[in-house]
C-alpha cells in the first residue's frame, strides 16, 4: 500500500482573508490514476449532467456566479468519509482538518463556531454522496488517510513580508509541514504532488535544507520537477506540476479544501463588516473589488486600528 498526496493553496494573491494550503492524501492498493478510474461511479472532474461528487481544479468549480454547493458538496462528503463525521460549523471543519489555532485578534473571526455547515448544499443529498463515496472508496481499496488545510492570515503573512519572505517560501513552509505531518499519520511509500510554486523550476536545494539528507533530482522543466529522497526512513517522491490540480485529482481536492475553508473565512470577513457598514457589498477579497470594499469601511471608527490585521502587504 503506498500513499499518494497532492497540496494546493488559495489565495495567493488577494488583498484581503487568509492565504490556506490544503493536502489530500489517499492509501490504496492501486495506482492514483487507476483508483479514482474505480471511483467514477460517484466522482468525475465534470459537473454538467452530473449528479455526483466533481472533484476539478476549485477555479473552474466555485464562482460567485456558480455558487457554494459544487464545491461544498466535494469538500464535506470526503471530509465526512476522512474523519467518520460531517461537522456541522465551521469550528468543527477546522478541527477535523487540524487547521492551527487562529491566534488572531481579528473579530471578525470569532464566528467560527456559529458558522453552521453545510451552507449552500442540501444536507439529505450530501449524506447520499457521503455514504455513496464511503462504498466506492472500500470497492476501490482505497482510504483516505489525511485531509488537512492550514490557514495563514494577514497578520502572520504581513509579518513575513516585513521580514522579506516570499509568498512563495511562505507556501513552502506549509509543504514541508504537510509533508511532516503526512509521515506520521501514515506508512508506506509517500508519492506527493504539489502545484508549483510561482515561476520556480528547482527544488532540491529548498527540499534538503528544510528536510535534510539527500535529495536526487529526477527532471525539471518549466512544466514539472520531480525529486526522489529518503525521509525517516521512508522512500519519497515529490512532483512540482504546472497547474497540478489539473493533472492530479487529488491536487484537485487539495484546492477546493483550500477554497472551501478560504471562502468561509471571506463569509465571516463579509458578515463582520456588512453589519457595520450600511450598504455594503460583500467582497472576494481579490485586488481590485478588495480596494473597494476597504474604501467603504475604511470611515467605520474602528478601521484605523484593524487595518493592519485585516489588508495583506502582498
């Protein structure tokens, strides 16, 4: 049996809410590409027509135009199937994806625990996927043995931008701590796909001083790089893919965890602000509508001394 993971992140590039680095992990006895083959009968990478669960790239799953359900659908059913329960809150999510504590003093975070799930998918239908995923997963020969999402918000990622740490390195600090925690949670040869991380193309130096030993490169290009290493006593291998979450189902899932736990965070963000600003819209947090939103609340008397745990530097 050997282990086959896929990282992916959202919100790499906002003005506003927390950037989330997510990791889906499966043990079977079966290739990666074979095992989500036998479970077609319940997930396949399109939604038109479909009744089932869509695990796809979170970008092509979720718009404000699309809605929530989609995406929450996927999220929840494999978390459920994950940790043999659904949360109900948004509190509970996070436990279950052993997200770190919040350690914020944003209060626009405090909801956490009466943000109740799910929020836009019907929750009789999403017991059917669940336990529908729960049979094909078993006739497969396949578990899933490690959902994990880790946000990092403003406040944490303005200090390392003061430091001069990229939003880049920033992200692969949450690899390597995914690639850590995926050791001890499970057994077996550990074949891991990430998406790239910006324009870079070499890995190898980055990898051997965050993890120590000997990393052997494999290939690298512009569109892929690929490392072979031994970790505690474990053989790894890990792919950095040009737009990974479409070459890997389990990048997918990956990012719409990430996108999912990114998007709830933004509805507590919006909730805050909506009830203290008369007429105010509800933002995505990206640059330019992010400029707006922060226009409009910046005369809120309490704005000044919230501004720099709410705006990202970068």
């Amino acid at each position: 049996m050997a282990v086959y993971a896929g990282i992916d992140e959202a919100g790499y590039g906002p003005l506003l809410g927390p950037l989330v680095v997510g990791c889906a992990a499966f043990v079977s006895e079966t290739p990666e590409a074979l095992f989500w083959k036998r479970l077609a009968d319940i997930v396949r990478p399109q939604a038109d027509g479909w009744d089932g669960l869509v695990v796809q790239d979170s970008k092509e799953l979720f718009s404000r135009k699309q809605g929530l359900t989609r995406l929450e659908e996927g999220c929840l059913a494999f978390v459920a199937c994950g940790r043999q329960r659904s949360p109900r809150s948004l509190r509970e999510l996070l436990d279950l994806l052993r997200a770190p504590s919040l350690g914020t003093d944003c209060p626009w975070y405090d909801d956490t625990a009466r943000l109740t799930l799910p929020v836009s998918a019907d929750l009789d239908h999403l017991n059917e996927l669940h336990h529908r995923l729960a049979s094909a997963l078993g006739s497969a020969g396949t578990r899933i043995a490690f959902l994990r999402a880790s946000p990092v918000f403003s406040p944490a990622l303005n200090q390392q931008f003061t430091t001069g740490t990229l939003k880049s390195d920033i992200v692969f600090r949450q690899v390597v701590a995914h690639l850590r925690s995926l050791l001890s949670a499970t057994d077996g040869d550990i074949y891991l796909t990430c998406d790239k991380l910006g324009g870079r193309n070499f890995y190898a130096a980055l990898l051997q001083q965050s993890l120590g030993g000997w990393v052997r490169p494999l290939y690298e290009s512009h569109k892929r790089s690929d490392y072979a290493f031994e970790l505690d006593g474990r053989n790894v291998r890990i792919s950095f893919v040009k737009n990974g979450e479409r070459a890997s189902p389990t990048v997918a899932l990956a990012s719409m965890l990430s996108k999912y736990v990114r998007e709830l965070f933004m509805t507590l963000i919006n909730r805050y602000w909506c009830t203290r600003v008369e007429g105010l819209r509800p933002t995505a947090g990206y640059v330019q509508d992010g400029r707006r939103f922060i226009r409009n609340i910046s005369r809120h008397p309490d704005y000044a001394k919230y501004e720099p745990l709410l705006v990202r530097l970068k």
